[in-house]
C-alpha cells in the first residue's frame, strides 16, 4: 500500500496517474484536509490529513509500505512527516528538501555511516531531483572528468507553496537583504536560448553529485529570460512570505507568451572510457509542464523504492542522484516519459560562452 500525501495538488494528481501506471495492482491512499470532488474516486481511497493533526499522520500511515510527500510548503509540512515515517520504520519520498532534510543529511556525513531504520529521500521532483540525476548518466561515459557543466531553464508560474520554500531556502534568516553579484550579461547558451542570463548556483545537491563523479571543475547555473530574479534579489523585503510573494508574481510576467517546459543543458569534458582519449559529452533534454515532470519524477523514485524495499534492506538518507538502484529510477522515468526531447552530442557548440553585447 502506498501513500500519496497532498494527492489533491497540482505535483500530488500527476504522482497519482503516474503511480497508477507503474504500478497498477497497488492500493493506493491519498491524503488531503478536503476530500476530492472529482471522479477519479475509485482509483484510490482518501483520508483526512493535516500536518498540524498528528493523530491524522499516523492514521493515514497505518499499514502503509511506502509515503510520498507531494504536499507543500517543505519548510512546513516535512519535518513532522519525516518524523512520523522515521518513527514508524516506513520509507519516506519527498518531492520537496527542506532544512529537516539538510539536517539529516549533515548528520549522516559526519557520521560516516546510515543512521536510520528506513528510507528517507528528498529532493524528488525535477529541481532538485531530476537535475541531479541527469550528470550521473553522462559520466558514465568517463574514466576521468576534468570539467562539469549544468545548465537548466525552467519556464512556469511558481505557485505560492514553491515560492515559499524557495524564499525560505534563499534566507534563513528571514529579515536580513540579499544582495545579488552582478555577474549576469546576456549570453547566448547552446539550446536555451538567445541573450538568456546565468545564475550560478551550489547546494547540497550540487556537492552529492560531484562527490560521486569527481569533476576537477564544476559550474551549475540557473538560466533566465530577463534580469528581473536579479532586481529581486537586490531589493530589500521585511521577511520571507513578501519575497515568496515576489517570487510568485514574478513568474507570472516571466513567462508570458512562453510555453511551460524545462531545458537541461549538461556538458562534461574528460577522458574517455571507449578510447581512453580526451572527450566531450553534452547532453539536452526538455520537458513539458514543470508540475508533471515533478510529479512523474516523484513517482518514478517512489515506486522505485517500494519496488527495492520488497527484496532489500536500505536505511538512512538518499537523494535521487545517490539513491542505489538509479538504473531501476531510470527506467521508470522512460516509461512515464518523462523527456520530449533527448540529445546526447559528442561535440561543443561553435556559440558555447558566447557572450551577447558590445564589446
């Protein structure tokens, strides 16, 4: 039996189809605090959840094998989920990645070793999650990497949910200014676009993937169409729920007159391991509508997971980059197709770092 909680949300009703199809012989929960209005009732049984209800946490994960986590905000909702999935020895999949899980995670490493008696997993839906996956498969291509390069647009409407988990990730601190380096000029980027901006960025996601591949040089950016993240990132707000509002009406004028869709450019320099000669790989692939990517992503982890707990006993934190059985991630992430495009070019591109402007 699995658990689909927030089911009822943009991210939670795709998890839902895409959980149906892989796995279609599962029962399967949804919770939510409103009992679904639509028809798709007999696919599923509901019950009452509210992260401020302990006795409906742990009602809903009663004989539970697997609980995914497509509610929002993370920085609100998670902790007490994850505490109630690691109290109960249930594995735990999580579209968001929130401080609880930063925690975690920290806590493992200086450790040295697992921690837990179950699965945890964060980071779970495209950004972060999907992102994070995608230099795994193009390192395989290498015996050495000297050079990482991850690239990734995403055009959609932040919902307030998003935004806030974003603004709380931005600053903890809640009351002090971001002030933005300016380092953003109009660049033509190979596959993303023209006079598009870079926005570098490091997380722990980031750290997880490079401690796996090794690169001797890493760069990961976000890409935008305009300069208006950097305004915002440079005018000072009074606490985090004014600068996830501005996140979200931002988004709204972003992508006027542009299709929703993720673009991921990745490319990777190194040795080779068909010839053991200097090489380069660069990988495009994009997506349709962000909230099913997230959702089909979640799914495909999700059931890789009830999947692996059948046969193994894996315990502590993981994301999906560093989750053990990646390949059977992999595969269900072609069977939802997930990607509308995919291209693997054993090239550069002639306007790779080109930068657009007077000189």
């Amino acid at each position: 039996m699995i658990a689909i909680l927030g089911g009822t949300g943009k991210i939670g009703r795709e998890t839902l189809n895409a959980i149906h199809l892989l796995e279609p012989e599962t029962e399967i929960i949804i919770g939510s605090r409103h009992r679904p209005t639509d028809g798709e009732a007999s696919s599923y049984t509901w019950k009452f959840f509210d992260v401020n209800d302990i006795e409906s946490i742990d009602a809903l994960l009663d004989g539970v094998s697997v609980v995914i986590n497509a509610a929002g905000p993370s920085s609100v909702v998670s902790a007490p989920i994850m505490d109630a999935a690691r109290a109960r020895g249930i594995p735990l999949v999580d579209v968001g990645d929130s401080e609880c899980y930063r925690k975690y995670e920290a806590e493992e490493n200086s450790l040295g070793e697992k921690t837990n008696n179950s699965l945890v997993m964060s980071g779970c839906g495209s950004i972060p999650g999907l992102i994070g996956v995608l230099p795994i498969i193009l390192s395989r291509d290498f015996i050495q990497i000297s050079e990482l390069e991850v690239n990734y647009r995403i055009d959609e409407e932040i919902s307030m949910s998003a935004a806030t988990d974003m603004a709380a990730k931005m600053n903890a601190s809640s009351t002090s200014e971001i002030n933005a380096t300016t380092f953003t000029k109009p660049e033509n980027i190979p596959l993303l676009g023209e006079a598009v901006y870079r926005y570098p960025y490091h997380d722990e996601e980031c750290e997880a993937v490079e401690h796996i591949i090794n690169p001797l040089k890493s760069t990961w950016n976000m890409v935008r169409p305009d300069t208006e993240y950097e305004k915002l990132l440079a005018s000072p707000y009074k606490d985090r729920e004014e600068l996830a509002t501005r996140i979200s009406k931002m988004s709204k004028f972003a992508i006027k007159d542009i299709r929703p869709g993720i673009h991921f450019y990745v490319k990777i320099q190194g040795i080779l391991r068909e010839n053991q000669k200097d090489g380069v790989r660069v990988l495009y692939a994009s997506c349709g509508n962000p909230a099913e990517v997230s959702g089909k992503v979640l799914a495909a982890t999700s059931s890789a997971v009830y999947r692996t707990s059948c046969d193994y006993e894996l315990n502590g934190y993981y994301r999906p980059a560093t989750f053990p059985m990646i390949d059977l991630l992999l595969e269900n992430i072609n069977k939802l197709g997930v990607f509308e495009s995919w291209n693997i070019y054993p090239y550069l591109f002639d306007t790779d770092t080109e930068e657009v402007g007077e000189l």
